[in-house]
C-alpha cells in the first residue's frame, strides 16, 4: 500500500513546527527576564548629556598611570594598585545579573600596594566599582572579583 502525502501531513508538519519555535521563544525568554532587569542607567538622556564629560574624566585618568587589580583572599576582596600609595579606597560590589543587593566596600591598605576590604564579600562572581582617590586626584576602575 502507497502512502500519499495529504494536507493533513501538511498541517501536522507546520503546526509542530510553529509550537517548537513558540516553545524555544518562551524558554529563551524566560530565561532572559530572570535573569536580567534590563536597567543600564536610571536614565538615557542624562546618561547621554553626562557623556562628554567622562570622557574628560578618563583621559585625565589615563594620564595618572594607575592600574588597580582585583583578587579574592578568602572572604575578602583584595585590590592591587600600581603607580599610587597611600590611597583611600572604596568600591560598590554589584553582582553581574542583580540577583544579590549591591554592597558598599571599603579598603585599609595591607602593603605598599596592597588594599583589602573591611567588609567581607559574598562568593560568587562580582563586578566592584573601585573609587581610588590620593589627594585631588580621583581613578575609578570597574573590575570582576574571581568566585
């Protein structure tokens, strides 16, 4: 016996097709609100006026010749600065997908370039928002604090 192909082959086919694109779409997009707010910045157009001027703060940045680096000592967060002592610093943990509250850390210096945070830090992947400042000259760093 000779099968045919019918309309009803036809729109089982197109049909099971469109429920795994659907299906796909609704799995991916899941994922994506859970695991994303979608903020960048409060605002675009502020963010955008605001612009010019950091970039004014970078080169002056890069004119001072600071590097910092990030690691972790046990529970704490050590950073590395290179080309500058006797610093005050501060950084703003954020955890890369917002799913735990940013945390203000603070820094006493450990060695001649080394500072480690007062507070302790989460395990997990960090981003800190490192705020180095030594007399009127101010850096700012965004590095990632290995798990």
């Amino acid at each position: 016996m000779t099968r045919f192909f019918t309309g009803r082959h036809m729109a089982m086919i197109t049909v099971s097709f469109f429920a795994v694109v659907i299906a796909v779409n609704t799995v991916m997009a899941t994922f994506a609100v859970r695991t994303f707010g979608g903020l960048v910045v409060d605002n675009s157009y502020v963010a955008s006026q605001r612009f010019n001027g950091w970039l004014d703060e970078a080169h002056a940045q890069q004119g001072l010749g600071w590097k910092a680096a990030t690691s972790r000592q046990g529970d704490y967060a050590v950073i590395s600065l290179s080309a500058v002592q006797g610093a005050r610093v501060s950084a703003t943990a954020i955890h890369p997908v917002g799913l735990l509250p940013d945390k203000v850390l603070h820094f006493v210096q450990t060695g001649p370039a080394s500072y480690r945070s007062v507070e302790t830090l989460p395990a997990g992947r960090w981003r800190l928002e490192i705020d180095v400042r030594h007399g009127t000259q101010r850096a700012r760093f965004v590095d990632e604090v290995p798990a």
